[in-house]
C-alpha cells in the first residue's frame, strides 16, 4: 500500500466528502475506484469537456463575422459555387 497526497481548495474538499458521505464510501474508495478504472480502461473514464467560453481568436472570428453581417457592402450569396469561386480569388 502507499499514500498520495492530492489538493484541494476548501470548498472542493467539503463538498465532495459530502458526496462521499451521501454514497456511503470513504473519500479514499472514491479515489481507489476512480484509478482503479484509469488503470484497467486505460483512459479518463468519463468525458472531458472545456467550458464554453470562447477563446481570444473566437471572439476575434465573431466579431469580424457580425462586422461582415452588418455590411451592405458585404457580398452575399444563394450559389455555393459561385461562393467558393469568389473566395479562391
């Protein structure tokens, strides 16, 4: 057997011993089952997603396509083709 040693702001820790209280299991089950599963799947075992806050060039892509949507000058098309063909100018 070893120990690890993990951290954990106050409010992350009180609210999953919570949770481990609620399920009945100790906050070091939790854990061993969790890598347990890491090891034996061999991969995170649920999905990872990013928050949807958009990043800097984003938000630049946005704004230049709401400047663009405002624009009367702005071409505007109802041919996909003729699109393409103006963007390979």
């Amino acid at each position: 057997m070893t120990n690890m040693t993990i951290s954990l702001d106050n409010a992350t820790k009180e609210r999953f011993m919570r949770f481990c209280d609620d399920i009945g299991l100790s906050a070091s089950s939790v854990i061993t089952v969790y890598i347990k599963t890491v090891v034996r799947e061999n991969r995170i075992p649920f999905i990872i997603e990013g928050t949807n806050v958009p990043n800097a060039e984003t938000i630049a892509a946005m704004k230049e396509g709401d400047r663009v949507a405002r624009d009367p000058n702005s071409p505007t098309y109802t041919d996909l083709g003729r699109m393409w063909e103006d963007l390979a100018k």
